[in-house]
C-alpha cells in the first residue's frame, strides 16, 4: 500500500506543479500567488497523509516540515484574526519570506517523495 501511495503521490506532486507552471505562464505576474496555493495545497495533504501513514521520516521531510508548516498556520490565523496590524505582524512576516524559499521547499518535496518511492522498490 506504502509504496503504491508514493508512487501517486509523486505523479500527483509533478502534476500539480506542471499545472501551476501553466496557470503562471498564462496568468502572468498575478499567476504566481495562484502557483504558490496550486502547488501548496496538495503537497500540505500529501504531508499531513504521510505523518498519519507514519512513514520513515527522513531529514528533508522534517525539514520540509518545520519550513512550511508556519506558514499555512500562519494564512489561517491571519484570516481568522483579520487585519488587526499589531496582531498579525508576525504572521505576515512568515508568510512574505515564505515567497522566497517556498519554490525551494516544492523542489526538496518532489525529490523526497521520488527518494521514498525508490527506497520503497
């Protein structure tokens, strides 16, 4: 089942990446926030799967881990918060430096699940 499961979900993260590269080439500038959530919402569920699955976890999927999931924390809480400035500097903060190692963190992912779909062979 394991290694059935990281097969697709590597096809599934490749998919979606290919996906948010069109949406960005056809969106433009503006497409690259679509790409950020295109790419980032299914490697957050393929994530959340895997702890359940309590699959090996290696180093980069930790990594993987402490780098992306205060951000996703940090869009909920901002939206359930609001734009109170003096509440939400802090979580503003993660997610606009987030921008810059989140295309970084997609590429680490997709070569962790390609890792854990060979070591499963």
């Amino acid at each position: 089942m394991m290694k059935s499961f990281a097969k697709y979900d590597l096809y599934i993260q490749i998919f979606f990446i290919v996906i948010g590269f069109i949406v960005t080439i056809i969106k433009g500038l503006d497409g690259w926030i679509l790409f950020y959530f295109i790419v980032g919402i299914p490697q957050l569920i393929s994530f959340v799967i895997k702890i359940f699955l309590k699959i090996k976890i290696s180093p980069l999927f930790l990594i993987y881990g402490i780098a992306i999931l205060p951000v996703w924390i940090s869009i909920v809480i901002l939206k359930i918060i609001g734009t109170d400035h003096q509440l939400t500097d802090i979580f503003s903060c993660i997610i606009m430096m987030a921008f810059f190692y989140s295309p970084f963190m997609v590429l680490l992912y997709v070569f962790e699940n390609h890792n854990l779909y060979k070591s499963l062979k």
